[in-house]
C-alpha cells in the first residue's frame, strides 16, 4: 500500500475500513484509492499541499489553508480516515472531533480565544470587521458560560455541539 501503483488486497481493505471504523464500504475503499492514486501524482505513496490543491472544491474552501496542514503528507490510510468525518455514517462526535481539529490547528488539545478567532476570520473574510468579530465570538463565548480567557478542549466541544445538534443544527459535513 506504500507504493500507489500498486493494487489493493483484500488484506489492505480490510485494514483501511478497520482505520476508518468501518464507515466506508470495501467499493468506497477502492474508489478511494484510485482518487488518492490520481491525486498523488508523484507516485510516492503520499499526497502533498500541492497535490491536493489540483482539487477545485477544495481551493475554494474558506478553511483550505488551514484543512491544508492537516492534510499535506497523508498517506492512503490517514487519507481515508481524513474523509470519514464528511461521511454520512460518520457520527456525530467523530464529526465534532474533526471540527476540534480544524480549530486545534497546533494539536495541543485546547482551543483558545484566538483559534476561534482565526477559523471565524477565515470564514469571513473582509466581510466583518476584525472588531466585529471580537464582538461576535465574545457573544457567543459568554453566551456559552466561556470567557476570552478560556481554553475549550474536546470535551467542551462535545457538550456544546452535541447540545444543539440534538436541537436541530445539522453537522452534516457531506
């Protein structure tokens, strides 16, 4: 599985579903491969940032950037696991860990005021003010029983989302 031009085994597949707890079927494992194959287009057995910024819809992404330390270097492994938050099977708390991680861009386990700031000023863009968005989060922050001096782990990210996902906010990625 090292080298992309290589096949696939049963073994390999079984190995990817059991990586990616069993959220894509064998067919999506192989589909999978053969995208992964077309994207890394040195053969190395890894996708790079430059690779995956060949893809269109991810460019555009307001978050790509920060999506893209996440992913520069995946192997095919790491490569499904990384799309098993977008799948529809995919649980509500394996979607809110990936969300923690595209906030927890330094992988420290907290996420700070600042974090918070930086995915809202990515989603924004020019759109709002650096102080309006301040406004915005402290809102929301205080709203939450947080300060700016919080630090949010996993677990408050659990809390929070799951709380109003149960009250219909969709955290359907895909």
């Amino acid at each position: 599985m090292g080298n992309t031009s290589s096949m696939l085994t049963q073994h390999d597949i079984e190995e990817v579903q059991e990586h990616c707890n069993n959220l894509f079927s064998q067919q999506e494992i192989v589909s999978l491969y053969e995208r992964f194959c077309q994207l890394d287009k040195n053969h190395g057995g890894f996708i790079s940032g430059d690779e995956f910024l060949t893809v269109p819809e991810f460019v555009v992404n307001p978050l790509s950037q920060r999506l893209l330390r996440m992913l520069d270097g995946l192997n095919f492994k790491d490569f499904v696991a990384f799309l098993a938050a977008f799948s529809s099977r995919a649980t509500v708390h394996q979607k809110i860990e990936f969300i923690f991680k595209v906030y927890d861009l330094d992988g420290n386990g907290k996420v700070t005021f600042n974090d918070m700031l930086d995915v809202l000023r990515d989603l924004a863009g020019h759109f709002i003010s650096e102080q309006q968005r301040k406004q915005v989060l402290m809102q929301v922050l205080v709203e939450a029983g947080y300060t700016e001096n919080s630090l949010l782990v996993l677990d408050d990210f659990v809390k929070r989302l799951s709380y109003h996902s149960a009250h219909s906010v969709s955290l359907e990625l895909s």
